[in-house]
C-alpha cells in the first residue's frame, strides 16, 4: 500500500520533482563527505559532464517542485507583511542562484576554472534562510507564550529551539565561509587548485575551530537529533492512535541514535573536545555511519508525517486537505534541509561540488520554516481550541440541559459561534487554518465532550 498521499494541488510530479531535488543535493553532499577519497574522478571531464548535469537538473526540479508548494501557501502569504514579501521572493533568489551556476558553468567550460566570487555569491544569497529560521522561531516563541496551558505546547517550545539552532549555526557558517572565500582563497579555482575538505583546509584559528564546533556543528546536530525529534515526538502524541506504537517509538529513538553515533562517536574516539575530527580518514567508518544516519533519520521523520496526513485523507473536509498539505510539505521539507545545512561549499573543489545542496539551503528553510509552522500551529491551536470547547461546554451548562432538545441546540449554537470566532481570531494572528474553523467540526467534539461527561456521569451515579 503506498504512503504517498496527494491533494489536488501536491501530485505525484510534485513528489518526483522535489525527490529529485534531493536526490542531486545529497549526491553533492557525499561528493563533499568524501572528497578525499572521491576527488581525482570528480576534476576529469567526467566530473564537469556530471556537474553541469546534476546543475541543470536541481533547478528544473526544484523550480517545478516549488510552484505547486507556493500554490498551497498562496492564501497564506497574502497579508502585506515584511515576511511575505521574502517568502514570494523565493522563486526570484532561486532563478538569481540558477543565473550564478550558469556563470559558473559558462566559466568552466570557456576557461577550465571559475570564479571564487561567484561562490561567494552563492554563500550570501543563502544566507536570507537565516531570516527564515530567525522568524519562525519568534513566530514560535510569541505563539507558546501567548498559549493558555504552556504545558501542552511543549511542542512548539521544541520546534521554536530548532528553528533557533539551525539558525545559530548557520550564521556562524555564512560568517565563516564568507571570510574563508575572501581571504583563504585564490581569485579563481581550477584543476589543479588543492581541494579538501579537512578542517585544516578551512584556515581557521583555534578560537575559531571551537566557535566552529560550537556554535555551527553542535547546534547544527541538536536541532536535527534532539529537539526536532522532541517536537515531532509531541506532535505525534496527537495520532498515536492513528499510526500505532511501535511507530511512535522508532520516531522518537531511532533518528537521534544513528546522527549521534556517526557525529559525535569519533570525537569521543579521539578525546578531544577542541577539534571537529569528522572528515579525518582513520574515521571514515563513523562518517557512513553519520550521513546514513541522517538521511535515515529525515525519512523516518517524514513518514510519520506522511502517515498522519494519510489518516485524515479518511475525514473529507475543506479544512483537513489544507491541514494535509501542511504536512506533505512538513514531510518534504524534512528531507531537504538536512542536506542543505551541510557545509562543503569551501571545498573549492573542481568542479564546484558542494555549491549545489548551499545554493538549495534558501529553498529548503523556506519550506521547512511554512511546513513546520503550519503544521505544528495547526495542531497547537486545534488542542487549544478543544480546550476552550472544554471550557465553554460546562460554563453553558451544556451537560445537565438533557431533555430539552431546543436548548440544548441553542446552546450548542451558541458554543459553535465563540469557537469559530476563536478560530478566526487565530488564523488572523498565524495565518494558519485550523480544523476547528468547521461548524461540523466543533459540532462533532462537543458530541464527544457531552457522551464522554455522560458516561463518567453514569459511572459515578453506578
């Protein structure tokens, strides 16, 4: 039985594009991974057919794949805000990256070298995802506290810490890298041009190497193994009846078990905490065990969103197909920005493998930044809407109005005009819909708030 869900907006294209997307951003993150064993092959003329290639590919896809996800957020993005203009921008950073690859391009096959600067240029465009990870997690944080039980979002809390460490480190990456290509690196790179992606390479001081490992590395793995899998784990709280325990678990262990024994395990082999000694050969084992264990980790994720969405395909309402997108484009976005967050485009390598999964770091944190948010605000502000349901409920004394059917319908009118006014008042604030904007909606939980209290009645009065 396939898992693929899709809506009338996100089809099987939309799938393939974007999963071709990533299956070129991956291929030139293992090139980086392992230049050191891959680099003689990758500078032949095989090497440049195979760039230009994956170049071409990445952006038509992406490019395709991109249309259909701002389709769904069209509605969102409407609101004149500073925001929405960035994110309607997307497309336009992403066709300015595609005109920087066919410089790059041009250079290498005219010249057999290309510019630095215009890897330089690619590392500054990038940066705009630290805007996308910066406002989300302000987005994040004003909805948590704002929250009437904190305790119960301490979903967003975590996915509010992710988007601030993916944030973190990639400051610290665009600072570095930025400094690295103006000041580390000749004017233009060619065949003969020294590549390698050994830490040694990066030119960096010993103040720097620990900023590096603590303040790009160390965040970079927590975002991903540890409070995204603590997010998704809370949300996933929400369907564990749904998607069945043993799914629920291998969520929640599975992912930070195999990022943390890949990443972390050679630093703790070579005690030292001063260092990243990743890419060193005599650890080449713990690096196959680390990007498996990412990539295995992002799909493990995305299934459990895909799973969630092909539950509610099964409940037929305007509202949930909106919420199943949000989720398609969660799952997605999962996949995408791990490999985008690597960092190899100061390998300088030649051809300039490493620059494709950066210059796709813009379009990744943009879906990730509206996947998440709108999923993860969907959820928060259905269960905070049900509890104010709660709430409403027993103030009207809806419970004990039993016989008399016309008040009882008053009543439940009543409740189902506040909640939706409550609803309205929350989409306005996130520009998020939520399930709870359905009157059959509403109506359907305080059927279930009024059996429930009833039969807890009935067990009392027994």
């Amino acid at each position: 039985m396939t898992l693929i869900v899709t809506t009338s907006i996100i089809n099987k294209k939309t799938y393939l594009m974007t999963f071709i997307a990533w299956a070129m951003m991956i291929t030139d993150v293992i090139f980086g991974t392992f230049l050191d064993v891959l680099r003689a092959p990758l500078n032949s003329s095989f090497g440049v057919i195979l760039f230009i290639a994956m170049s071409i590919t990445v952006f038509f896809a992406g490019l395709y794949a991109l249309r259909d996800f701002m389709a769904v957020l069209l509605k969102d993005l409407e609101a004149p805000s500073f925001f929405n203009r960035l994110y309607k921008a997307t497309p336009i950073f992403l066709y300015a990256l595609a005109v920087i690859f066919g410089a790059i391009i041009v250079e290498i096959v005219l010249f057999s070298d290309y510019s630095t600067y215009l890897q330089l240029l690619i590392v500054l465009i990038s940066g705009v995802a630290i805007l996308f990870f910066g406002f989300r997690t302000y987005k994040f944080l004003s909805w948590f506290k704002a929250s009437h039980n904190k305790r119960h979002n301490i979903m967003i809390l975590a996915f509010a810490v992710s988007a601030m460490l993916f944030c973190i480190s990639m400051t610290v990456a665009t600072v570095f890298d930025t400094k690295e290509l103006v000041f580390a690196r000749p004017l233009s790179i060619d065949a003969h041009y020294p590549a390698s992606n050994s830490m040694a390479s990066r030119h960096l001081s010993s103040i720097e190497l620990v900023i590096h490992l603590y303040m790009y590395l160390v965040p970079q793995v927590f975002a991903i193994a540890i409070a995204e899998t603590v997010a998704v784990t809370f949300f996933l709280r929400y369907f564990k009846d749904q998607i069945g325990r043993a799914t629920l678990w291998t969520v929640i262990f599975l992912p930070p078990v195999l990022f943390l024994t890949g990443i972390f395990g050679p630093q703790l082999l070579a005690n030292t905490g001063g260092v990243m000694v990743y890419q060193l050969p005599q650890f080449f084992a713990f690096r196959v065990i680390g990007t498996v264990g990412w990539i295995g980790a992002d799909f493990v994720i995305a299934f459990a969103y895909l799973l969630v969405a092909k539950n509610l395909r099964r409940q037929i309402t305007s509202s949930r197909n909106m919420i199943i997108n949000y989720l398609i484009i969660a799952a997605l976005s999962t996949i995408l920005v791990s490999p985008a967050t690597n960092n190899w485009i100061t390998n300088s390598s030649y051809p300039p493998f490493g620059a494709i999964q950066r210059a796709f770091l813009v379009f990744a944190s943009f879906l990730f930044s509206i996947g998440i948010y709108s999923v993860a605000l969907s959820v928060a502000q259905d269960a905070e809407l049900r509890h104010l349901a709660r709430k409403y409920a027993k103030e009207y004394a809806l419970l004990d109005t039993l016989g008399n059917a016309q008040e009882d319908a008053e009543i439940v009118q009543k409740v189902v005009k506040i909640m939706r006014k409550q609803a309205g008042d929350m989409v306005k604030e996130t520009a998020v819909e939520s399930s709870m904007l359905d009157d059959s909606e509403v109506r359907q939980y305080l059927d279930l708030v009024i059996k429930e209290t009833r039969e807890k009645g009935n067990h009392r009065t027994n």
